[in-house]
C-alpha cells in the first residue's frame, strides 16, 4: 500500500499550482516540449499538436505576401486584364502588407516590357501623376454584367473624347459617338471593346492589321475604314474611327428590304471589289464579309415614289462606302481556323472543312451582291446539311472531287447529299431556292452581266473561282462614271449635328 503524506498547508498550495500548470500548460511551452523529443520532420510537420498561434501566424503572414504580390503590379483599371497589348500602365496603389511598401514601390515602376525604360502607348507616354490618376479614376469607371462599359453622354473618355451618343452594340463591344476634343471636336466613332480577354486579344489582333492597312495605304484610297488612335482606357481597348453613316444592312432594313438601285449596286460592287483587292494583295483576307460590315461614307438619302412596288422609297445620296471590322482579318502565314465568315455568307470549301484562302472573300462578296439586287439573302439557313442542299438548288451539283476529300461524309450518300424532300425543310428549300438566272429582274444587258459576274463568284471550285483583278475588268463596269471610278471618294459629314 502506498502512504498518504501529510503535506503543509504552504506545501499544498504549492503542489496544487504546480498540477494547474500541467493540466494547462502554455502553447508555447508545449511547442516547445513536442520539439523535445525525438520525432521524425515529416511527422512534425503532419503533428495535430503543433502550435495553433504559431500556424495561424504563419498563414496569415503567407496570405498577406500573397496578397501582396498579387497587388504589387496591376493594370490601370482595377479589374483582371490581358498584358497583350502595349497601352497597359501600372498602379502604384499601396500594398496589403506595410512593411513591404519599399519593394512593392520600386516593382512597380517597373515596366512591362524589359526593353523600354518608359512605358508608352499609342497615343502618348504615361507619366507616374497620370498612373495614378488613372487608378482613382477607375473607381468610378462603371462595367455592366456581360463586361461592357457603361457610357452616358457628356462624359469624357481620357479628358478627350466627349460622349454625344450611341451608335450600336454587339458582341465585341459598343460603338459611341465622340467629340474629339484634340482636333477642333471633330466627330470619329470610338469602338470601345468589353472588358473580356478573348475580347481584348481579338481587338489587338484587330489593331495590327489597321496599323499594316494604314502602313499600306498612306493616302487613304482602298475604300478601308480609317484608324485615327487606339488607347486602353481601364481594361476597356478603345480603337476611334472616322465617322461613317450607316451600314448597307441597316439602311436596307429602314428602306423595308427593298433592292438597291443597279447603278449603286455597281458602284459598291466596284468599291467593294478595289478594297479586297488591296487587301489580297497584303496577304490578308476579311473572312467576314456582310452587308453590316460595309459602311456608307454619308448615309443620308432623298425619298422618291416607287411606281412598281406603289411605295416610298430611300435613295442614298451618294453610294461610297467603307470596309470595317477587321477582328476576323488573317494574314496569308497566320493559323487558319475550320470555321470562318458568317453564316450566310460561308463558301462550300468553308462548310466542307477543306481548307480556305482568299477565294473565300469572293463568295461572299457574291452574296452580298445578290442581296443588294433582290433585297433577300441567298442562303437562309442555320444548318450545315440544308446549305449544300441550297447551294445545289441554285448553283448546280457539288463538284464530285470536293464531296469525296471533304470528312464530312455523315452528309452524303454515295456521293449524294443524304436529303428528304418531304420533311419541312425539304418543301422549303423547294419552293424558296431556284436557279440562280431565274432571281433576274431585268432582260437588259446590265442586269444580265451582273448575274454573269456573280455565277463566276459563286463558282463552288475555290481555284476556279473569279479573281478580284478578272472581277474589275469584267464587262459590269465599264458603264461606270468618271467620278465613281475615283477611288477614296470622300463626304465629309455634317459637323454642326
């Protein structure tokens, strides 16, 4: 048997302290005691008895570099951001952590690229006060959910550009009105691109083949649209125009689908025609060529009394016109995608994936044409199949070399489109598509040359398909006016609206 000691009263107290300190001691003294003995590194890294002040000291500290590294260099605008294009500056906003302002600082001012001491954009060089302006500046700057900018008119963009109004939305972006208060508040159109990377690159992309088309083009005669500046503007890439009217779509839409008038058609055509040219012969190729994507110089217009169609009908006063939207632009050495051009307005080789070059801007050049003429497009569909079969009705069969490369075999049979005549689609096609001479509306010999040059652009054999520089020697426009033959005819618009 164990014997119970009698202890003090003072020792007793003693002892109870001390059996206090051992049923709690301190974490550090018990970090300190686990080191004590003899355990493996790796298990002491795993113990469940390591320090809990000592972890969260160490990952509040680790967070805090974290934090602040990712603070250290950011672009301008506040917001996540591509570092593809030159126009990006730098915030000097302090960092999280405080002891690090020093290194945080001298990082950065440092610049984006190593092989420039000062960082530079387009339009200008910015200073270390204007970086800084720029950054209290975007806490005011506003983005909607999809990444646009929100923009009201009477504000300023970079203390340049005053807002005066809309011009159109779409998938890139937006397109506003400004004063361009550096050149005596002329008018241009500022395309401001969605705060989205994709959307940022394709806009950079776009940017270096305006710069070659204006390298190239220093006189501004090829019927492309003029790049004036390019800047960043708080993620936002800004490209200002000059300002055109409105597209060939929209003014066809407002004149309710009626045909353009031959001799406009055979002016645009022309214009249209030149543009191409000068771009194929840069190694470049549109890819996307749609009556949205070609601009009236001026786009107002007399009203006259249409005695056929017993209606009023818009006439614009002068047919010149602008090629735009480079984004889908490709230079002959570049990577070329499966898919290209819209829709409608896809060649045969394009939908049977065997590859495009420049020929692909000559189909849809012909469509587009045809579109002018008629007032309605060619091939209306949204589905691969029912476009062949289309293009078949109209222009005769597939050529057989063309459907035995193609991988699109799933839409053949024995080298017939696989195809039923009695479903929906079928009927249709039946009775919406015909030969292409039968959408003729005239019997005189300019409405029989113009359907020449299309079925030559229409040809569904790339190679054998008309060349741009065959296309302007064609008989169609040899009527054409001295004055219509210039080329970079220039309206100047109305600067007083």
């Amino acid at each position: 048997m164990h014997r119970r000691r009698n202890w003090s009263a003072k020792e007793e107290d003693i002892v109870q302290t001390w059996k206090r300190r051992r049923r709690s001691p301190s974490r550090d003294r018990e970090g300190r005691r686990l080191r004590t003995h003899r355990i493996s590194p790796r298990a002491h890294r795993i113990s469940p008895y390591r320090s809990r002040s000592r972890s969260w000291k160490r990952d509040t500290f680790l967070g805090r570099r974290r934090r602040t590294r990712c603070s250290e260099v950011r672009f301008s605008q506040g917001h996540s951001s591509s570092s593809h294009s030159q126009s990006y500056s730098y915030s000097t906003r302090s960092p999280a952590c405080p002891h690090s302002r020093e290194r945080t600082k001298a990082k950065a001012e440092k610049p984006l690229h190593k092989s420039s001491h000062k960082h530079r954009t387009r339009s200008g060089s910015y200073s270390s006060s204007k970086s800084q302006r720029s950054t209290k500046d975007s806490q005011n700057v506003e983005n909607d959910k999809e990444g646009h900018l929100v923009c009201r008119t009477g504000e300023r963009i970079q203390e340049r550009y005053e807002i005066v109004g809309d011009l159109g939305i779409g998938t890139f972006g937006k397109v506003v009105e400004c004063l361009d208060l550096a050149r005596g508040n002329s008018r241009v159109a500022l395309k401001i691109i969605r705060n989205v990377t994709k959307y940022r690159e394709a806009a950079q992309l776009e940017i270096n083949v305006l710069e070659k088309i204006k390298e190239q083009d220093q006189d501004n005669k090829n019927m492309c649209v003029l790049m004036r500046d390019w800047f960043d503007f708080h993620g936002h890439v800004c490209i200002a125009f000059e300002l055109l009217g409105k597209s060939t779509f929209e003014f066809q839409k407002e004149n309710n689908f009626l045909p353009y008038p031959l001799t406009h058609i055979r002016h645009m055509a022309f214009q249209l025609c030149h543009a191409l040219k000068f771009l194929h012969e840069n190694q470049l190729t549109h890819t996307d060529l749609k009556p949205e994507n070609i601009l009236f110089v001026n786009s107002e217009y007399d009203v006259c009394y249409n005695e056929s169609k017993k209606c009023e009908e818009k006439h614009v006063k002068n047919s010149s016109i602008r090629l735009v939207d480079f984004g889908s632009a490709t230079f002959d050495h570049e990577y070329h995608t499966t898919i290209v051009a819209t829709r409608h307005y896809r060649p045969p080789e394009v939908i049977l994936e065997l590859g495009w070059s420049q020929p692909c801007d000559v189909w849809s050049l012909g469509c587009i044409l045809f579109e002018y003429y008629t007032g309605f497009t060619l091939f209306q569909t949204h589905d691969n199949r029912e476009h062949l079969v289309m293009i078949e009705r109209i222009l005769g069969p597939l050529p057989r070399r063309m459907v035995y490369k193609t991988r699109k075999q799933k839409y053949f049979h024995n080298g017939s489109l696989i195809w039923d005549e009695n479903s929906s689609d079928g009927r249709y096609v039946s009775k919406n598509c015909h030969q292409l001479m039968s959408y003729k509306s005239g019997d005189s010999p300019e409405h029989t040359q113009l359907f020449d040059l299309l079925s030559r652009m229409l040809e569904c054999r790339p190679a054998l398909r008309i060349t741009l520089k065959e296309a302007l020697e064609h008989a169609f426009f040899s009527s054409l006016k001295p004055e219509e033959k210039a080329l970079g005819n220039r309206i100047e618009r109305d600067l007083s609206r």
